[in-house]
C-alpha cells in the first residue's frame, strides 16, 4: 500500500491487486458491507495514522472508493467531513458536468429518431453512479445548506419532483442575509440507515448544491443556528417552498 498526503485535511491510499490477493479480498468486497472488508479497512485508517499522521476528527469516516485501470483501489480519507463532502460534491458537478457537455454534443451529431432517449438514459445512469457515490457520505445525522437567497432556496425546491421523507427547517442569518435549510433524518438515526431514503436524499443533496452551497454536517454549528438565527419555517420547509 501507498500512502500520499493530498492536503491538510486528505489522505490517500492505493491499495493494489497483490495488496488484496494478501487479504483474500476483491474489487468488489470493497463496495460490500463484509466484515473482512471492515476489518481490513481498519487496518489501512491505523497505517494512515502511522505513514502520514492521519488523524480524523468524527466517529464517522468519510472515504472515497475508486477502481483505477490497472485494478487498484484508490481509498481517499479525510480528516474534516465538512471538506471531503465539499470537494465530493465539486468533483460530482465537475463529473456531470462533462458528461453532459459530451452527451450534448452527441445528441447534436446524431440523426436516429432514438437518440434522445438513448441519451436521456445514459444520463439516468451517470445521475445514478453519482448519487451512489454519495451514499457513504451519508453518515451523519444533520446537514446544513446555506443559500444567498429566499428565491434561490424556493427554485432548488420546486425543482423536485418529490420530497424524500427527511425534516427539513429553514433559518436565516440576520448577520448576513444567508439562508440555511437544515435536514434532519428520523429521529435517532442517521440518512444511511434507510437505503432508499439514502437513495432520495442523495438527489436531493446534489441538486442542492447547484442553488447553494454545502455548509457543514458539525452539530455545534447546528447549535449556533438554532439559537441564534430566525427560525422561518420550524417543519417541512421544502413542502411549503415547493408548493409557494
């Protein structure tokens, strides 16, 4: 294994093929919830720790999974949860952003009756491949957007199609103007419990992100706002912003 120091907050590490024939272990154990797999991956946190001083901050460990051509996995840790969720999110826009840059031009190329379907469901499959690589991140029990607008948090809600079933409350800052929309999941448990709300909230979570900004997942921050910001709109803020 090989282990790089990206930047203050991001660690990676290639693990190769002969790393997991060692292990008894496969590309695909690494996106199974095997106890193997768990335990290997322990391992690897405990030499981050030894190799480059990696020293995560929260119970809950975001990480990045990516299989590289020649079979190697390429584990990305990071030891601010507020960060790595960020630099996700930018690397999905990025992603998807190409993807349809290169499907439009396809589409303008091409001359079958079909094509427009075709395309629609390639970009199902990539919106999908993104949401999936989300899904670890949710691990955490609040998540907060700030957006520069009312208008701008109105457009990002009724652009959905449907209200995955998540708390939703929206605050303002008086200080600054900003507004936040606080997501909560049932109570007492975190998004990644339940896979199809997971699945909802993943959506929902990226296009967020295209009218705001991701803000954090710290519950001191949560605190900070429940006290000290306007509270505008205590339940369902997305349903009443959808239906406005």
């Amino acid at each position: 294994m090989r282990f790089t120091r990206i930047n203050s907050h991001t660690v990676n590490c290639i693990i190769t093929a002969d790393d997991m024939d060692e292990q008894g272990l496969t590309v695909e154990d690494f996106f199974q919830k095997k106890e193997e797999t768990m335990e290997f991956l322990r391992e690897v946190i405990a030499r981050a720790a030894e190799e480059v001083d990696y020293s995560p901050t929260s119970a809950f460990l975001p990480m990045q999974i990516t299989v590289l051509p020649d079979q190697s996995v390429s584990l990305t840790l990071s030891e601010n949860p507020n960060a790595a969720i960020a630099d996700m999110l930018k690397g999905l826009a990025d992603r998807l952003r190409k993807f349809l840059e290169d499907v439009t031009g396809e589409s303008m190329n091409g001359a079958d009756a079909g094509k427009g379907q075709h395309i629609d469901a390639r970009i199902g499959e990539e919106e999908a491949a993104a949401h999936a690589t989300l899904l670890p991140m949710l691990r955490y029990a609040d998540y907060v957007f700030s957006f520069d607008s009312l208008g701008d948090v109105t457009r990002f809600a009724q652009t959905l199609g449907g209200i995955p079933p998540v708390g939703s409350t929206l605050y303002k800052d008086p200080g600054t103007g900003r507004y936040y929309l606080y997501f909560t999941p049932a109570k007492g448990s975190v998004f990644a419990d339940d896979p199809e709300t997971a699945d909802a909230f993943a959506a929902l979570f990226i296009r967020a992100n295209e009218y705001g900004r991701f803000e954090t997942v710290e519950k001191r921050f949560v605190l900070h706002m429940t006290e000290t910001f306007d509270r505008i709109i205590a339940e369902d803020a997305l349903g009443h912003l959808k239906n406005l």
